[in-house]
C-alpha cells in the first residue's frame, strides 16, 4: 500500500468484508513491513465495521483495532482480536496508512481471519420426553372431564 493522497484514509487503503457467521473471538493474524524510507511517524492501520462498509473517509464508523509504524524494513508479525462484537456478524476490515510521502507505505501479507464456532445448545434428552408426558396428561384430564 503507497500513501498518495492526503488525510486518513486515503488512496492506500484497502477492505474486504468478512462473514463470520456462526464464529465468535475472531482474531486477524498477518505480516507486514515498511518500504525503505518510511520514517517513524509513518503508521500502518486495520480497522473494522459492520456490513456493508461505511466510507472509508468515514473513521467514526470504523473501530480501530492495529496502528504502529516502523522505519525498517523489518517484517514483523500480527495477531489482532476483533472483540465480542464482530462474532457471529458481517463486517468489513480495512488496512490502511498514513505516511508523508508518495514514496513510503506498508507490504501486508498472509492475512488470516479465524474464530472459534458456536456451538449450538443441545438439547436435553429429558426434554422430548417430558414434552409427551405433559401432553399424555393433558389428553387424560380433557377426556376425563369430557365423561
């Protein structure tokens, strides 16, 4: 991603929307690095929100989960919780960077979304039974007052 306009985000910025249903504690792994001649106050950014995605220009939409920057070209690697808020939704994740240069940016690489399934509740095997029993006394007392 090379920063070629100004504000946040701008033209270096990229999303893709995420369905996460039926998963909950989702977390975005991935690995990135700076181009050479970044400086430090260059930042690399992951944001989120829900579907369908608000404008990227928008950032009181989206909830910022990542920001840090490097002046190396260092690879360094991620995991991020989204929190409880995305499980079991449709949302969007957006990287993007705020540098001062044309020249500088982030290489983000081997993006991964994982979370855990949810479970559905089993039901009770008493239950069914317990249902039949119920109705069984309800057919008995209606054909007992019916005589």
């Amino acid at each position: 991603m090379r920063d070629t306009l100004f504000g946040n985000p701008d033209a270096a910025a990229a999303s893709a929307v995420i369905d996460a249903t039926g998963f909950k504690n989702i977390t975005v792994s991935f690995t990135w690095r700076a181009f050479f001649g970044n400086e430090a106050s260059d930042d690399l950014y992951l944001s989120w929100a829900f579907d369908p995605a608000p404008a990227l220009t928008d950032q009181n939409a989206w909830t910022e989960v990542f920001s840090n920057g490097s002046e190396t070209t260092t690879t360094f690697s991620e995991t991020v919780s989204l929190g409880s808020a995305a499980d079991g939704a449709l949302f969007n994740l957006m990287f993007w960077s705020d540098v001062s240069a044309s020249s500088e940016g982030f290489k983000i690489d081997d993006v991964v979304v994982t979370g855990e399934a949810i479970t559905p509740v089993p039901l009770p095997a008493s239950l069914p039974l317990m249902a039949a029993a119920l109705a069984g006394f309800g057919i008995m007392r209606r054909r007992k007052a019916a005589t």
